[in-house]
C-alpha cells in the first residue's frame, strides 16, 4: 500500500485554502461594486452571485447569511480606504487651523468615498445591515467633533451651539450640497470654517 505523499498533501490543502479566500475576496468585492452604484437596499444575493461569477451555493458556502456578507464588505471597505487621522487633527494645538486643516482632509476624503457613502448612508434607513456598516463612520465622526471642540474656552451654555455647528460640518451631507452645488473643496472648507468660527465666537461677545 503506497502512503499519500505529505508534501503533496500540504500543497493541496494550503491551495484549497488559497481559492477558497480568493473566492471570499471575489464575492465580498462584487458586493461592494454593487453597493456602491446601485445600494444595498437594491443589491440582492442572486446579483452578488451573478457579479462575482460563481453559484448562490458557492456565495451562501463563504457568507451563510446577508449580514455575514455585510460585515465583511465593510471591514474590506474602509481597510481599504481608512478614514482620516485623527491623532495628526490633535496635534494641531491652533483651533482653526485644526478645523481647516481637519476639514479639507475629511472633504478629499468624501471626494474619493462619495458613491459608496452617499448609496449606504441613503439606505441605512431601509436596511438594518447597512446601518451597521456606517456605525463606525459615526463613531469617528463624533470623535472628530470633540477634537475639533477642544481649546476654544467655551463655557457649557454656548457649547451645545459649537457642538451643533461642528457636527453639521463633518456630516457627509454637509459636504455633498455644497460639492453638487458647484463649490470646490477649498470653497467647502472657507464657507464651513466660517460658520464654525462665527459660533465659537458668540460667547465671547455674549
């Protein structure tokens, strides 16, 4: 009786292992492309199987459910395209120069995202799935607003005003009206600064 080869037998495995991740990588990047033009709310299993080239069986065999895939196309998603750091905004000890400089980063940053984020941010109020995906966006972003917050000196009665003010400037929604409307992004970056000065200033002439 010959025994199996285990050198051979290793090979085999480790390139089953490698085509199984190619094929999670396949899927997972079709589901994204989808995402990214049509939604999520619009992207069904049998679409994602048909763009990535491979059967319902083989997609439910990496993804047994939809929020499986989800999870995965997010993780994969902002991997590959990590949002701005926030550690280089806290160094910056000038607080309009940290919003400006914050801002034009975060606004090139939604230049390059804005199919994918202007799809899921629409569809997170239809899918469940596609609110998750976004949780870390809003994560970042109100840390985003406490850095941009700190060393102004305001009190808590005017606070709530700055805080409302900052939000409405690092909000995708913010940048994309004045982008389809025609500003630049150093138009975005005067007018929203502007705003956020004029209500960081209001309590020192309260």
């Amino acid at each position: 009786m010959s025994r199996e080869n285990p050198s051979k037998r290793k090979y085999e495995l480790k390139k089953r292992a490698q085509d199984m991740a190619e094929t999670r990588l396949q899927i997972t990047e079709a589901a994204i492309d989808l995402h990214g033009t049509i939604g999520p709310a619009r992207t069904t299993l049998s679409a994602v199987a048909r763009r990535a080239g491979v059967e319902r069986r083989t997609l439910y065999r990496h993804f047994p459910t939809e929020a499986d895939l989800f999870v995965a196309c997010s993780t994969h998603y902002f991997a590959a395209n990590p949002f701005p750091d926030l550690g280089a905004w806290r160094a910056i000890r000038v607080p309009h120069e940290r919003l400006a400089h914050a801002l034009e980063e975060l606004y090139a940053y939604y230049e390059r995202t804005a199919p994918m984020l202007a799809n899921v941010l629409r569809d997170a109020e239809l899918v469940d799935f596609a609110r998750d995906s976004v949780a870390s966006l809003h994560a970042f972003l109100d840390e985003a607003v406490e850095i941009l917050a700190a060393g102004r000196g305001i009190g808590r009665k005017w606070r709530q005003l700055l805080d409302a003010a900052l939000r409405h400037a690092v909000a995708f929604s913010t940048w994309h009206s004045l982008a389809t409307n025609g500003a630049t992004r150093a138009d975005a970056v005067r007018l929203v600064t502007a705003l956020v000065q004029a209500a960081a200033a209001r309590p020192a002439r309260a």
